[in-house]
C-alpha cells in the first residue's frame, strides 16, 4: 500500500508547491495591474510591486529547480526501493 502512495504525495507535494508559487505571482501581478489602472498618485508606484514580482519570478525558479532535483532523487529513492525489496 505505502508503494501507491509515496508518489501519489510525491505528486501532489510538487503541484502545491508550484501552485503557491503561481498564486503567489498572480496575486502580486493583480495588484501592480490594479494599481496602475487607478491612475493618478497609485501611478507612480505601482513599481514597488512589479519590482517584488521580479524578485519573486526569480525565487520561484531557484524553487522549481529544487523542487524537480527533490522529486527525481525521491522517484529514483521509491523505485529502488520496489526494484530491492528487502
């Protein structure tokens, strides 16, 4: 049973993961959009949260990065794992 499972979570744990990160940059985005369309003094700033998205877009890579290497050395730890029963 707990052969099913592992890369049943193993999967669900990356689409979390991704998917924060994606909400994350939406919502971020959504309020740079919002406060550009307001105009007048919310127009000026509405750099701060594009140069946050920036930051953001670049720290979901490195996340991203870790995540795949976590995922296949975890698929390669649970496939060695049925392949060697002990």
């Amino acid at each position: 049973v707990s052969y099913i499972f592992k890369p049943i979570s193993l999967s669900v744990r990356l689409f979390a993961n991704m998917m924060a990160g994606h909400t994350l940059t939406h919502v971020i985005a959504g309020f740079s959009w919002s406060m550009l369309s307001i105009g007048g003094f919310f127009f000026l700033f509405h750099i701060l949260p594009l140069l946050i998205l920036v930051i953001l877009m670049g720290l979901e890579c490195g996340v991203a990065f870790i995540q795949a290497y976590v995922f296949s050395v975890l698929s390669c730890i649970y496939l060695n794992d049925v392949l060697n029963m002990h």
